[in-house]
C-alpha cells in the first residue's frame, strides 16, 4: 500500500511541531533537533517537517511505497511522465535507509518515490539531489544522473552513504 509523503520546510520547529501535533491528534513518530515526521493512518500520509535551512514552504511530495515490486511499478510511471529522473538508489535521508528516486511536474515541483528500509543516525546529504533541485528538476546539472529515460539504470546508487 502506498503513501503520500509531503515535506514541508519550516521556520520554527517547536512550534510547527505543537500545531501539527495538535492538528492531527498525535506526537511525531520521529523527533530530531532539526526534523519530526508524523506517520499517519488517517489520512494515510507520511508528513515531514524540518528546519535545515531551506525556503519556508512545501519542499517536496512524494510517493512512499512498502515493497520493492511496488517501488519499480512506480519507477515505471516516472519513466512513462516522460520526465528528468534522479535515481539515486540506496541512499540516507532523513533519518532514514531508503531506495529512491527524484523527478519534477512541468511547474518544478519536486517529487520523491521511495522504498525505506531502516533507520538512520544521521539526516544525510545529497548532492546529487541539490544539483537536481538547482536545475529546476530538469537533470541538467547533474553529470552522473542528470535526464535518464530508464529507471532501471542507477549511476549514483550509495549516494549519501558514506555521510
């Protein structure tokens, strides 16, 4: 079953905390100095905030999935939008172990889909995904994994693991 992801940039992490606990009736499942994720049921999305420095706002949806045959059904229709697409393989962010993959609508928006499989001390780092993002979402700055038509190429798998 899948999930809806949606990653909001904030300005103040205690009291986004406050009103989104209260908004949705549930402490965060995870809570960092810097990061607190709510996974919920109802509605079933996996909600993110985080104070790292970006632009205040909506930083990015995506699509969680729970097995790997689920991941590639979604790869497949990344390659179908016929969009830039950043597979960026076994990564860490967030706090997280995950397989992913970046693309963007034709507006710039930012999209995740992405397999987790663990826990992670760390947020991670990706500079692979900050060339992406930079390029608008179009791929172009990125040397290694810029445009590829077929996701099943991963050019930058591990990106972000030796952080």
């Amino acid at each position: 079953m899948k999930r809806l992801h949606v990653h909001v940039s904030v300005d103040d992490l205690a009291g986004s905390i406050r009103f989104y606990s209260a908004l949705f009736g549930s402490e965060p499942t995870v809570a960092k100095p810097d990061y607190a994720k709510w996974m919920l049921d109802d509605p079933r999305v996996n909600f993110a905030i985080s104070s790292r420095g970006g632009q205040a706002g909506v930083d990015h949806l995506g699509i969680e999935v729970e097995t790997a045959e689920e991941l590639k059904d979604v790869y497949g229709r990344l390659q179908r939008a016929e969009r830039p697409v950043l597979e960026e393989g076994a990564t860490t962010c967030c706090y997280a172990k995950s397989e992913k993959a970046w693309t963007s609508d034709p507006q710039g928006l930012l999209w995740e889909s992405f397999l987790t499989s663990g826990e992670s001390t760390i947020y991670g780092e990706d500079e692979a995904l900050a060339r992406f993002r930079a390029s608008g979402g179009k791929g172009e700055s990125s040397p290694c994994c810029g445009a590829k038509p077929a996701p099943e190429t991963t050019c930058c798998s591990g990106a972000g693991d030796s952080q």
